[in-house]
C-alpha cells in the first residue's frame, strides 16, 4: 500500500536523521573521547531503531496513532503466544541496553537511553507482574476502539486505503474479543471495570455509523463486498461480545480494583520516572492544599466583602469558617454557567479567547498546527469530562482534536445542575486553557516539531500533564480575565483538584479509602461537585498511577521555572524560557532540569 510504503521510509528516514545528530562532545574532550562518544551515540541509536521497529510492529494499534501506518491491517496480539514474543522481544533488548555504559554516551542520549529502558522494563512489568490482559477489560476495549478510530479520524491517506485497513482490523476485531474473553479471569476483574466496559461495549459500532459507513461508496466491487462483509460480521460480534459481558462477565466480577502497595509502587516508578517517592508526593500534596486553601480563602474576603449575607470571614478563621466562606464566593462563580445544550460552543469561544491572550502576551510560541472541538466518541467515555487528542509524532500537520464528553440524556435536572456548576463558564475557559491552549494542544505540537523520534514515541505523561497544570496558572499571573478575582478563585480550586488527585490515587489503592473518604476529600476539602466527584471516584478505580501525574508534574515545572529565573536573574525571559522548556520533546520534567541546568543525567 502507498502510504504504508512512505510510513515506512519516513520512520527509517527520522530515525537515520536522529542517528545523523552531532552529539554533545565534552567542553575539555579530547577528539578521541568526542570520537568515543559519536561511536557510543551510534551503538544506541540502532538499539533504539531496532525496538522501534519491533515494538511498533507488536504494537500495531499504537503504531497507527503514532503515525506509523505500516500495520495498519493488523492488531495487537493478546494471545499466550503473542504475550511472550513481547515478553522475549522486550527481556533480549533490556540485556543489551543494560551492557551500554551511560557515561560514554552525549547527554541527549543518556536521556533517551533511561527512557528506553523504563519503556521496556515498564511494559515487563505490565505483561508478567500486573499482568492487566488476565483481569482488566478496558485494555481490550481500548484496543477495539482504538484499532478503528485511529485509522478513521484523521485524514492521514486516501479514504479508500483507510477503509481497506480498516475492512482488515474489522475482520480481525472478533479473534480479539476472544482473546479477551479467554484471558480474562472473572475472579480478578473488578465489577467497576466490567460495568465500565459493557457500557462502552457499543461504542465500537458507533465509530463504524460515524466514520466508516457514510464513506462505504468510495470502495467498489469486492473491496466494497469485502468491508459490508466486515461490518456485519463485526456488529454480529459486538453483541455476541455485549451478550457475554452482560451475562457472565459483570455477573462474575470479583476483583478488587485496588491494586495494593507493592504494584501500586511500581507502577508509579515507571509512569512517573520521578524524583519524588509516594510519601513524598503525600507530604507536597497535603501541604499545598493547606497553602491552596488559605490563598482562596484571602480571595473570599475580597470578592465577598460588604455582600449581604456574607458569612463570617476572620484573620484568623476556624475550619468551618474557611469552608463556608470559601463556598460562599466559589458560589458567585457557580451562577455564570453556560446553558446544558451550549457548553461545546462556549468552549469554542474559550479557546478562542485563550489563543488570542497568549498571542498578545507573548507567553510562548504559538504554533499554526489545526486544532478542533469534538464530542468524545463513545467507546472513550466514562473515565474523563474532556481530553486532548494529538496527532502522532509522525503524522505531521495534522488535526488535533479537543474532546469534550457530552452530558449523558438519563440524568436528572439536579444531576444536570451539579454538572454545569462545577463546569460554569470561568471552569470552561479552564478547561481549554488545560487541554488546549497553552496547554496539551500546545505542547503536543511543540514537541512533534523535535526531531528525536524516539522521546516523541515516548513522550512523557508527567511533562504533559503537569505543563498543562503549569499553564493554567501562568495564565492567571498573566492577568487572563481583567484578573478577574473570581476566575482566579476557580484557577485555584481547579488547582485543588490537582492536588486532590495526588492524595486520592494512594488512599484508594494504598490506603484501602472507602467512597465516603473520597468523596469528602473532593467535595469538602477541594470543593468539587458531587457529579465531579462521582466521576472521579469511578475513574479512581478503573485507573492507578495516572492522577498523580497532574500534581507531580506540576510540581517539577513549578521548580524548574524558579531555579531558572534563579539562573537568568534580570535576563528572564518567559518567551525564551517555555520554548527552551518545549523543545526538548517532552521526557519526564526532571530530564529537562537536567540538560537546561547542565546537571548530571541521572
């Protein structure tokens, strides 16, 4: 096929390219050490070919996001023996990036050698110690989902070479839901995770009436026969897959969705590559919510001063008087909210208004990438309100896409109302702020724009998350709003929300938290609505390790950006200093500390 062909040369192209960058030669080297170097960076750089070759092709579902189209007829294998092969593939590549010496390597690509690493020992560990393919369903799912999406959302090829790949995935889907159904031990699938799944079950045949049936004309004669074949045998499945969830799966589920301690810890090792252990993240966690707290509460008095009916508001107050007057003036924000049917086109304005502030402002380089508003699709619904979908690190110029999760129709007015006070208009203009601009849009063009292919595979949760944390405030101190008190208010108590993520994660897997425990941290102590804080309690369960990235994240730009104005003094810059920030492609914060502040690589 054409476009896989040129997939192919692009990715072989890249990756001579990245092998062709001069590496960074000691200030006092000597030619022989720069000489070392060059031959250590070289040794690497085919490592790292090498495993992206491999690991695409066993990863064929991400390869497509990626942009690499080469296996975009396939689907990633969860069988015994396709388990393994990632297993064999993974353990021979981990014994010879171990046997490279880090020190004789540029500093760009020590970098990328810790990251390599922590790709494969994470995805070892994912295979054979939380073993996610025996008691998650929502792996499978994603999988399902993500097969078709991915080669149907973006215009990345011909529709009809998009739609042979996906008469092919659509063919395969079925084995897959077998193989779910066979590795799947219903005693260690949580209920929480059933439920989820049979819920989003459908949303694979919703992607198959949105993007592929309105284009089934452009196939003719047997492709055309072909992919109706495909479709109905895909849908055939999907119910005879709902039939088995409904019946034996959920029924059956009798896992505990806490992961415990020990996982719990090494997960976060490898989602974070962080310098800050669990008790550490606890401790910065707690501290800042008081510290947070005490801002909102200072904001309180202002906005609610001389109101009638105001509560009392003391130098120093009580607990109950923080709360109560901090609830009062969060209540001035609740009451400018969009109407139920408006919020996707008020967060079209929002993000409008955003991209023109940081233009004016000259906060970072804003990039001319397309970005566009979408409703979520279905089969990624139920775990978040919004995200920000871009583009592989090798489809270049394409959409990224700003998905906002529609209200579900069987909620109730009371429901609905919950919903839209914590989403009210100054939330919004948050919400786009973080996922769009300057944040996760943002970032994500910036770092597709490196030309080290192997950190834009690898991009790091961490930095994205807690850039988009970073930015969010970097807009208020810029005066977003007339610096409006109110949006600063909201600012902060999404801040909180944060912050809250982090001591939630560990006190539900950890700390064993009942929902009452986590619902009075969200709705008393980070004034999250009930409807919020529901979401977040079911999200809690159905993931680990990935809400303290937000804080974490956050927390490692915060100090990044102090040790460097530290540095530059007078001579700061924020223009200079988030580009500087932003094209380094985006590995975990502490690696961007380190080459920026020219300390060891560790």
């Amino acid at each position: 096929m054409r476009h896989s062909l040129l997939a192919a040369a692009l990715l072989s192209a890249t990756l001579a390219a990245c092998q062709g960058q001069a590496p960074t030669a000691p200030a006092e080297g000597t030619a022989a050490t720069a000489a070392s170097t060059e031959q250590a960076d070289a040794k690497f750089n085919a490592l790292s070919k090498r495993w992206l070759d491999e690991w695409m092709r066993l990863n064929p579902v991400s390869a497509s996001q990626i942009g690499d189209h080469r296996f975009d007829a396939t689907l990633d294998d969860y069988s015994a023996a396709g388990r393994q092969a990632q297993v064999d593939f993974n353990k021979k590549l981990l014994a010879e990036l171990d046997a490279l010496d880090q020190k004789t390597l540029s500093r760009e690509m020590q970098v990328d050698l810790l990251l390599l690493k922590n790709q494969v020992r994470g995805d070892l560990f994912a295979l054979e110690t939380l073993q996610s393919w025996a008691w998650d369903p929502q792996l499978y799912n994603s999988l399902a989902g993500g097969a078709l999406y991915n080669l149907m959302a973006r215009d990345f090829a011909p529709m009809p070479e998009r739609l042979k790949s996906a008469t092919a995935r659509m063919e395969k889907l079925p084995a897959l839901f077998a193989q779910m159904r066979e590795n799947l031990d219903p005693a260690r699938v949580p209920k929480i995770h059933a439920e989820t799944v049979s819920k989003q079950n459908a949303g694979v045949v919703g992607l198959v009436d949105q993007f592929i049936v309105p284009a089934a004309d452009q196939l003719q004669g047997e492709d055309r026969k072909r992919l109706d074949a495909a479709i109905a045998g895909l849908r055939k499945a999907v119910d005879e897959q709902q039939k088995w969830l409904d019946g034996t799966l959920v029924p059956n589920a009798k896992g505990d969705f806490r992961i415990g301690e020990k996982l719990y810890d090494e997960k976060l090792k490898f989602a974070l590559m962080s310098s800050l252990s669990r008790a550490d993240i606890k401790q910065r966690a707690e501290s800042e919510l008081k510290r947070v707290r005490g801002e909102m509460y200072g904001i309180a008095r202002t906005v609610l001063k001389d109101k009638p009916n105001a509560p009392e508001m003391p130098d120093n107050p009580t607990d109950d008087q923080q709360q109560k007057a901090i609830e009062a003036a969060l209540e001035l924000a609740y009451a400018d909210r969009p109407k139920r049917e408006d919020v996707v086109d008020f967060a079209k304005q929002t993000l409008a208004d955003a991209t023109k502030f940081t233009r004016e402002k000259q906060l970072v380089t804003v990039p001319d990438a397309p970005v566009k508003i979408i409703l979520m699709p279905e089969f990624q619904r139920g775990v978040s309100v919004a995200y920000c979908d871009s583009p592989g690190p090798l489809d270049k110029g394409l959409d990224t896409y700003y998905a906002i999760s529609p209200i579900p129709e069987d909620w109730s007015k009371e429901q609905v109302d919950s919903f839209l006070r914590e989403y009210n208009s100054r939330m919004i203009h948050l919400l786009s702020i973080h996922e769009a601009m300057p944040g996760h849009y943002l970032e994500g063009a910036h770092s597709t724009e490196s030309k080290d292919l192997l950190r834009g595979v690898l991009r790091s949760g961490l930095f994205a998350e807690g850039w988009a944390v970073y930015t969010e405030d970097m807009m208020a101190d810029a005066g977003y709003m007339n610096n409006d008190p109110l949006f600063r208010l909201v600012q902060l108590k999404f801040y909180l929300r944060t912050i809250g993520n982090a001591i939630l994660d560990q006190g539900v897997h950890v700390d064993n938290w009942t929902r009452e425990q986590a619902m009075d941290l969200m709705t008393r102590q980070t004034f999250q609505q009930e409807r919020e804080a529901a979401g977040k309690w079911v999200r809690a369960q159905l993931t680990s390790a990935q809400l303290p990235t937000y804080f974490v994240g956050a927390q490692e730009h915060f100090d990044l950006r102090k040790a460097w104005e530290a540095k530059e003094g007078a001579k700061f810059n924020a223009k200079a200093y988030h580009d500087q920030v932003l094209s380094y492609g985006a590995p975990p914060v502490r690696f961007v500390s380190e080459l920026m502040l020219d300390k060891p690589i560790e």
